[in-house]
C-alpha cells in the first residue's frame, strides 16, 4: 500500500475528504518525526510504540580495500508493534 492507497482508506473508513485524509496524515507523520527528533517516544497502545535509539562511534572497514573507516554515532529511529497490533496481523 503506498500513501495514495492509505489516503483513500483513510478517507474511507473515517468519512473525511480525501484532501483533509492528506492532512491528517501528514501531520500525524510530521508530529512522530518532530517528537522521535528530540528522542522521546510516541506511544500508541494497541498499535505500537516509535522511538529513537542511539548508536555508538565504531570502527569498520571497506570490504574492498579492506582500509578501516570510522563510523560516526547517529540515532536510528525504531518502531516496536503493540500486542493487539501483532495479535491482528497473526
């Protein structure tokens, strides 16, 4: 499903327009990324729970030339599903 096809069913089930669907989620999407940014969690019961994880500094390597590199610390957003999330797609 891409954002298109979300849109439509969002507008759908919820009885929006598909314009203000478009809104909607993309504030929703806008307001998880702000809240992940600045490393605190969006919690959602039942669907799951967006979060940011740090990485450390590490050492790699080019596999070709086989010179070590650095790797910079970063942070990785995550997503964990909720239990009724899991227990709906099994």
């Amino acid at each position: 499903m891409n954002k298109n096809e979300l849109v439509a069913k969002m507008s759908e089930l919820s009885g929006l327009t598909k314009v203000d669907s478009v809104k909607a989620l993309d504030a929703f999407i806008k307001a998880v990324m702000d809240t992940v940014k600045s490393k605190e969690q969006v919690l959602l019961v039942g669907f799951g729970t967006f979060y940011s994880l740090e990485r450390k500094a590490s050492e790699g390597f080019n596999p070709r030339t086989r010179a070590k590199i650095k790797i910079a610390a970063s942070n990785r957003p995550k997503f964990r599903a909720g239990k009724q999330f899991i227990d709906t797609v099994n």
